[in-house]
C-alpha cells in the first residue's frame, strides 16, 4: 500500500492512517474511512479488499465457549474458538484448511491439508471474533492452535503476527500471542528470531517410538533433536518454552512418563500444559483419568518441573483442542 498510495503522491502518514482504520479500528470497508478525500477511498476499494471475514455459524457451548465456523471457498473452511477463562478472553484461530501432519489423535489431521491461509484470512479471525463480542468483552490473548500447522504456512503467519502486533494494527502484545507447533526445528529457531510470539510444542510423548506413532514428524525431527534445539533458543529472560501433552488413557500417562519427561525437559526453561485427551468420532484414544492425570502433574511438580493442567472447553460443541473438523455445533 505504502508505494501505491506515494505512486497517487499521497502524503507518507497516509498508509498508517488507513491500516490503523482498517485494523485497530475495525472500519468494515474503505468507504467508511471518513477522515481521508473521497476520491482516495474510491481509489482504495477499486484497488484493495478488506481482510473481512463473515462467519457462516456460531456455536454457543455450555460454558460460553463459541466456535466460529468461516467457508472461504469451495476447498476451504476454518475454524476459530473464542475461549472464555476470566479475566482472560482467548482467540485460537488457525493458519491452514485442514493440517497435514498427520497428528493421530488431533481430528483435524483426518481432513488432510486444503490449503495455507493469507495473512489478511488468518488475521480476518481475529477482526470476525471481535465483531461477535459482547459489551465489556475484549480478546486478551490469540494462540496459533486451531486447525493447520503454522510453522508449515510460515510466511503467512510471521505477516499475520506483524498485522497483529503493529501500533497500527491490532495493538497485541507478543507475551499475548502464542503459536504451536508439532516440533519443525528451523521454523522454530527462525519464529523467536524473528517475531516476538511466545512458542509452545506439542510433545505428547516421552520415547522417539511412542511419539512417532502420535506425531509422525517425530521421524524427521526426533525427541534429542527437538530438544536440543529448544535448549538453545534465545529465549527471552524470565520466558519458558510450553511444552504441550495430551493426556491419553494407557498410552503416554504412566508415572515412567512423568519421569522420562522431567529427564527430556533438563535444561530447558519449561513449563508442561498437561492437556485431557477430547474425544471425537473414530479417534481410537481414550482420556487419561482425572487421578491419573493428577500423579503425572504431581510427579513432575514434584521433580521441579513447573505443570498445569488445561481445564477442556468446548467438548459440547466440538471446539476443545483436537476437536476441530469442521462441525458446526
């Protein structure tokens, strides 16, 4: 926009002063822009398209969560969570239609990769979320843990996060916004260069052979490579890396696990977010019992390792993590 608008021998505050509408205020369309001429608003919606998103269902759950579902074209359909858990007001959106990695106890990974998202698609989310709030309501933090695998679309997300994060744009703090990741060691190393994000990895398993058979990148990038690499992050001071584990009934939820775990995570400032398995249709996985899950996150608190336990969200409307297929609730 900024050499178009200097092509047209507008003045350079320009483009901040349409960006800031378009972002930070929320203005639907170029028309609306009542403080630039009306031949340049013209000029704008000839040449540019809003990042708008129309949400095609809202699904209430009964816990207040809400699933917003968005069909984007013939092969693409997403889905984003508004998640409530005061005084926090959570955004997960995604950054692909669909996910290719393949994640076997994730429902998203059954529909197979559609396509990547834009930036203006991944961040449109985010101005859709915020027209459905209610009074008082405001969106305190975003995570990148909706459908897809955002370090594998990741151009796409490092704009978004920049959208997100500009005084011009939607004004959050990086400490605010979080991206997830299956573990792809140079997307990684290049996401905490380059943007302010905080990251969180999905691990869900303690030996190369049982997460392998959860996360198959697990081939590509096995646990010692992941690990190391996470303990060589500049990782910004008084910052942890979060380390994500689904909780599953017999499979990876044995205090050998807990304490496996404590053993991998050495030297890496670390915090776990000890996550109950959501079931769905097919998934061939059961959720690790309450108790259980409370001697793991005891073990492991008991070991020095810092451990939460996510309280699931959602599950009535299918828009718990590991949920979302595309089912409109």
């Amino acid at each position: 926009m900024a050499p178009w608008l200097a092509d047209l021998g507008e003045p350079a505050f320009r483009t901040t002063q349409i960006l800031a509408a378009v972002y930070r205020r929320g203005v639907p369309d170029f028309a609306a822009i009542s403080d630039i001429p009306a031949s340049l608003r013209a000029a704008l919606a000839a040449q540019f398209v809003p990042p708008r998103l129309e949400p095609a269902v809202v699904a209430h759950a009964g816990d207040d969560t809400r699933k917003l579902l968005f069909t984007l074209d013939a092969n693409a359909a997403i889905e984003a969570v508004l998640i409530p858990d005061p005084p926090r007001l959570t955004l997960c959106i995604s950054s692909q239609a669909g996910c290719g990695m393949g994640c076997t106890f994730c429902a998203t990974a059954r529909l197979g990769l559609r396509r990547n998202l834009g930036a203006a698609e991944i961040v449109g989310q985010v101005l859709a979320a915020r027209a459905v709030l209610r009074p008082g309501e405001r969106i305190s933090n975003i995570v990148f843990m909706g459908m897809g695998e955002p370090l594998a679309n990741y151009d796409a997300v490092v704009e978004a996060i920049e959208l997100l994060t500009a005084d011009w744009g939607l004004g959050f703090s990086g400490r605010r916004i979080t991206v997830s990741t299956v573990g792809l060691v140079p997307a990684m190393q290049r996401l905490v260069r380059e943007t302010p994000a905080q990251l969180a990895v999905s691990l869900s398993g303690t030996t190369d052979e049982q997460r392998a058979r959860l996360l198959p990148v697990n081939r590509r990038y096995p646990l010692a490579a992941l690990l190391d690499a996470c303990r060589a992050l500049p990782i910004a001071h008084r910052r942890r890396i979060t380390f994500e584990y689904v909780m599953l009934d017999g499979v990876n939820d044995t205090l050998d696990d807990a304490r496996r775990l404590v053993r991998l995570l050495h030297g890496i400032r670390a915090k776990v977010n000890l996550i109950p398995f959501n079931p769905f249709p097919g998934a061939g996985f059961a959720c690790s019992s309450r108790a259980a899950i409370q001697r793991f996150q005891a073990e492991l608190l008991n070991r020095g390792v810092h451990a939460t336990i996510r309280e699931s969200r959602g599950r009535d409307i299918q828009a718990a993590c590991g949920q979302l297929a595309l089912a409109g609730g």
